[in-house]
C-alpha cells in the first residue's frame, strides 16, 4: 500500500476519487494523462484496495475504497502525535523563556 501511495500520479488519482466515482476518461482529464498510464495506475490501486471498480455497460467507474487507507492512517497518526508532543513541549519551553524575560525586565 505505501508504494501505491508513494507515486504522486496515483495520490493525484485518489484526490479525483474524492469527489466520488468516475470513469476512467473523466479521471484522466483531471490529471492530465493518458488513458492507458491512468488505468495502469488504477490497477496498481485496485490490487492494493484502494479503489473498486464496476462496470455500468462499457464504461468502468472507479471510486475510493477509504476504509483500505486506515493502515497508512494508523501508521502517519504515530508520527503526528509525537510531532505534536516536540511541538508542546517546544511552545512550553518558549513560554519559560518568555517568562524568564519578563521577570528580568521588572
């Protein structure tokens, strides 16, 4: 999965999806590709579950499968909180440091 979403084209295609389901023509006119390089990126999506497919006669609609990215979620939510915890304690520490020039001053 984290090399189906470390390609910029195929994120570029799961940004598309967001807005909800659509054929493979639509999508590649929203990211400027050709037809054949925008299904061989569905492809890689689909075999990793990041997106469904059906058809409707001829036409193949792609949509996101959200429910697949809540490994890469868990994953990235580690790293969040622990930037978010050096971000605290960083601001506290700029707060002491204000504090103390505050003190000095009176």
């Amino acid at each position: 999965m984290f090399n189906a979403v470390g390609d910029v084209h195929r994120r570029a295609i799961l940004d598309v999806l967001l807005t909800g389901e659509k054929a493979v023509g639509a999508i590649a006119g929203d990211v400027s590709m050709s037809q054949p390089q925008v299904s061989r990126h569905l492809r890689v999506l689909g075999d990793v579950g990041l997106v469904n497919c059906r058809a409707e006669g001829r036409r193949r609609l792609y949509r996101l499968a959200p429910e697949h990215l809540r490994p890469l979620h868990d994953w990235v939510a580690k790293y969040e909180r622990a930037i978010n915890n050096r971000l605290d304690r960083l601001e506290d520490y700029l707060e002491e440091l204000q504090r103390q020039g505050h003190d000095s001053d009176t």
